[in-house]
C-alpha cells in the first residue's frame, strides 16, 4: 500500500535479480553496444540496478555522449596550438546509432605532432593499428579528434593509464590496455606455475634467458585462469612482467631491462620506469654520437646528412643539394641550438638555413591565413 498523503499514484516496480547466466548475458550485451535503457526494457529492471550490477562485476561504463562534453575537441589540427602536451583521443561516432562510439587513447609531449603522424601513417595504410585503420576506412563511422587532459611531461604515464582504465575494453580501440594488479592477480598466481614461465637459461652476463620468445623480442606465455564468476579466460603476460611482480609484489605501466636484453627476466635486472625512459633507452648511445658530430661539423646539415645518410634519407631540399630534416629534429630534441649558440653563430650558411626555416614557416602561416 502506498503511504497516506501521498501524491505518487503508481505502483512500485517490484526488485528483480538476475541469474548468472542471465547476468553473463546482460554483460555481453552492453560490451555489444546495447544502451542500459534498452537493457532496462530486455529483463524488465530499473536503470539504477543494472548499473549496481555492472559495478558489482566490475565492469567499467562505455563512453557515451557526455564524456565527449568534457573534452576539447580539435576541429582544426592545423591551427593548433603545438605546445600541447598531456592525453589525446581518437573518437569514431556511428552515424546511424549516435551512442555507438569507438575510443582510441594516446599521449604525447606534442600532441599535434603525434596527430599528424596518426594521419599520415592512416592515410598511407602503414598504421600499426589494425583496428584504428578499420575504423578510418568504415563509411559508417565519422572520425573525430580530441584533447582529454593537458598535463606535464612527467605525469603523462599515470593519467594516460587512468583515462584508459575509466572504460570498458569493448568500446576501446586500443591494442594496449592499462590492468590493476588486483584485477589479473588469478593469472598472475598460475603463471608462476608454468613450465613455460620456469624454463629459462643463464648466460654469462647474469641473464634469465626465456625460452619462449615471441616475434616482437620479448618472453610471453599464454595463461589460463578464472575469476570468482563466469568463464575461464586466456591472457597473455611478457615474462618479465611476472618476474617483477614475483619478486616485488608489484605490476608497474612498464618496466624497463637494464641489461638491454628483452628476452631476460631476472628481476635483479628489472626496473619501473616511464615512456620517456624507455625512448632513451631504445635510442642508445645515438644522442651522444649525434652531439659529437654536430660539434665537429659546426651544424652543418649537409656534412650531418652524409655522415648519417646510412640511417636517414635526404628528403628536402636546401640550395643546390639534398638533406635529412631529421638533423632539425635532433637538433631540437637534443636542444643543441640553446646548448652550443655560438656553433650557429660561426657558420654563416647554417644561420642562412635557419632563417629560410623561419621564412618558410611564415609563409605556410600566410597561406592558411588567406
């Protein structure tokens, strides 16, 4: 009965629960794309209880239209700002089916560079993703690009990894996805079991060599396991990853092999590390021979681009020959022109470069503005 005095004529909706196999079922509709209305209308439950039981499972929101509101879109990429620097997306809206949103996330300490290149290496069909590519070229999708959080360089890894664990792997296109320690903890523990995960050879220099090395360089094992409910679940781990957590009790964005050897994983050669210490790492002894040569040659990009022509391909054109724009990049990621001032000052056909550099940049800004 409905209490005196009150207005609300309407019969209460009695509480409905569901099966597990009925939950399973739920759950794998809305990773399909099915809207919690339509889900509400399907098993005849409130809204309020579904979301309760998403939650309950664990199982994170897909995005939706309001998560678009919250972030800054670029509508323009080529008059954007280039000191940019924090976490970026890539967002295709269904055109038939305005909730049906597909999300790719990325950071970058310039993010308008890195869009660039998205396009670029989308339009040329060199993209390393293979689902952003089959998004790009579906007709039924429209592409969209935006800012999600401006942040600094240091704090790119952590908010990255946060921005990707706030949605469902469903509406994710992403190839690398960020998992919490507790949520992979029953994979972790029957890794550690394997034979595949035991079998290891020492090498002179201390290494745990895996015997099991897959085609990018690295030791990964296949592990199946189950969670409290519903099915078992196959997941891929890199050795070292399990090594690190083994020892250490933890599961870091990325560890770095201070050894240089990507098929170890002895833990006392492991170390957490962030995105921009691994592009050293990768980089090698390079920056260091670069400076040198720089020094030697007083900047000059032509002398620079023979002595690296073996590395870069002399792809713009400068007076009457041809040289490598990856010398200006070095140069600046390096920042050799604030470190060595008085190299450029000294060599008047470099100032000349510079000056063509900055004329050509004026010229380009003229051309957009008109």
């Amino acid at each position: 009965m409905r209490p005196k005095g009150k207005k609300d004529s309407k019969k209460r909706k009695v509480k409905k629960f569901l099966s597990r196999l009925e939950e399973i079922e739920a759950i794998g509709k809305y990773r399909e794309g099915f809207s919690l209305t339509k889900l509400s209308e399907h098993y005849d439950m409130s809204k309020s209880a579904l979301s309760a039981l998403l939650k309950r499972r664990n199982i994170k929101c897909r995005v939706n239209n309001y998560h678009l509101t919250l972030w800054k879109k670029i509508d323009n990429l080529k008059k954007m700002k280039k000191s940019a620097c924090g976490i970026y997306c890539i967002y295709f809206v269904n055109k038939t089916d305005g909730n049906d949103i597909k999300l790719y996330i990325g950071s970058s300490v310039n993010i308008k560079i890195r869009l660039m290149d998205h396009i670029s290496a989308l339009e040329s069909k060199r993209h390393t993703s293979p689902k952003l590519f089959e998004f790009f070229n579906n007709n039924n999708y429209t592409m969209h690009m935006a800012i999600m959080q401006e942040c600094k360089a240091d704090d790119i890894l952590e908010q990255e990894s946060k921005m990707l664990g706030e949605f469902d792997s469903s509406c994710l296109i992403n190839i690398w996805k960020p998992t919490k320690q507790e949520d992979i903890l029953p994979w972790l523990k029957k890794a550690i079991t394997l034979e595949s995960y035991k079998n290891y050879t020492l090498t002179d220099t201390g290494c745990w060599e895996s015997k099991y090395i897959h085609k990018d360089g690295y030791a990964r094992i296949a592990v199946v396991a189950f969670r409290d409910w519903g099915l078992g679940e196959k997941k891929y781990f890199y050795s070292h990853r399990v090594a690190y957590w083994e020892k250490y009790g933890e599961y870091p964005e990325l560890i770095r092999h201070k050894c240089g050897n990507s098929k170890c994983k002895n833990p006392d050669h492991l170390e957490k590390g962030n995105y921009r210490d691994n592009a050293l790492d990768k980089r090698g002894n390079f920056p260091d021979l670069f400076e040198k040569k720089w020094l030697e040659f007083c900047g000059d990009p032509v002398k620079l681009s023979e002595y690296f022509s073996d590395r870069w391909s002399a792809n713009q054109k400068w007076k009457d020959t041809k040289i490598s724009f990856s010398v200006y990049e070095w140069e600046r990621k390096l920042n050799l022109r604030k470190k060595h001032p008085e190299v450029l000052d000294s060599n008047e056909n470099r100032r000349f470069s510079i000056e063509y550099q900055q004329k050509r940049r004026q010229r380009k800004k003229r051309r957009a503005t008109k």
